[in-house]
C-alpha cells in the first residue's frame, strides 16, 4: 500500500533482493557485541542514520559464529541465508 513501509522477510530470496535494491552488497559489523549487525552505509546513509542487522533464528549455529565479533562483513555472507537476518533497529541522531 502507498505510504506505508515496507517489511523484509527473512527468506534468503528477499535478503537477496535487499542487496540488488541498495546498490550491491554492503558490509556489515559482525553480530554479539556492542555495535554488533551496524551497517557501513559508505556514505549511502543520511548522516546521523544507522542501520542494524540481527539474526532471527539458529544464533547458536556454527553459521552464525561464521559472522560473529568485531569485523566487517559481506551482505553476501553464505551464512547469513540460515539466520533470517533482518533490520533489528533504525538510530537516528540529531543535531551536529
């Protein structure tokens, strides 16, 4: 409907497109720690906007240690078809 958000799915298809739709892949903190699923927008953010990613499902896999820590990592991540990544939270700050 117009004027609504849209949701992402967690299917790997729709994960996938989300990558076509924001220009290719992206990277992206590993997840478990503090700044854990920050998107690196390269600049194709907003200043003062902040895009988090989080895993839905199979936290514990041997997948999701695979991403895991205070590194950068590819949207195109295999590991992240089995952990129904989605946006887990939108920061804006305001101000200089």
């Amino acid at each position: 409907m117009a004027g609504h958000p849209r949701t992402a799915s967690a299917s790997a298809p729709r994960w996938l497109s989300w990558n076509a739709s924001t220009g290719g892949p992206f990277k992206f903190l590993g997840f478990g720690w503090d700044n854990g699923g920050a998107v690196m927008s390269d600049g194709k953010l907003p200043r003062g906007v902040v895009i988090s990613l989080g895993p839905t499902r199979n936290k514990e896999s041997t997948q999701a240690q695979q991403v895991m820590g205070d590194r950068e990592f590819s949207s195109r991540h295999p590991a992240l078809k089995s952990l129904g990544v989605v946006v887990s939270g939108i920061t804006v700050t305001f101000g200089p």
